[in-house]
C-alpha cells in the first residue's frame, strides 16, 4: 500500500486546508488520459471505487489500478520555488 512522509502528510492537510476542503476530501491520484504520467488533483471526496489511505490526517484517494501501480512506493514532498513538489519513491526495506 502507498505510503506517506510526514512532510508529505503534513503539505497535503495545509493544501487541503487551503483549498477549503471537507474534512472528507483529500488529493487524488490517478494516471492521466494518455498512460503517460501521473496526475495529482484535490478532491472534496474519494470517488466511487478509490482506495483510501488515509495516515496523520492526510488523505490520498486513487482508482484500483493507480492503488496497484503505487502499492510499493512512498509519497513524499518538498519546497520548490514553484511551491511544493510531490516525488514517489520505493518504500525501504
């Protein structure tokens, strides 16, 4: 199952937040329209069949085969000059 950083949990409640979503919503994650890449959007609420992970009050929603693809990595985020930046990397250990 995706798991998160602190730093990760703790950027997506401040966007969450920010946006001024219910406490249901969350980010969104699921491949784009073309299989090329990952897309990442908020959602006031999981759409009907996401998976939920939900750790430290940070909330990630993603279509079955997005939860598959991700079932081994960790989100994780950053400071950017643009804002904050998201990266997936393999879980340790």
């Amino acid at each position: 199952m995706l798991t998160m950083t602190d730093t990760a949990q703790t950027a997506i409640r401040s966007l969450s937040e920010q946006a001024g979503l219910p406490e249901t919503g969350g980010v969104r994650l699921a491949m784009d329209e073309g299989q090329s890449g990952l897309q990442m959007s908020l959602a006031p609420q999981p759409e009907d069949g996401d998976q939920v992970v939900e750790d430290a009050g940070a909330r990630v929603f993603m279509p079955t085969e997005t939860a598959t693809l991700l079932e081994t990595q960790e989100l994780d985020a950053a400071a950017t000059p643009e804002g904050t930046g998201f990266s997936l990397r393999a879980q340790a250990g």
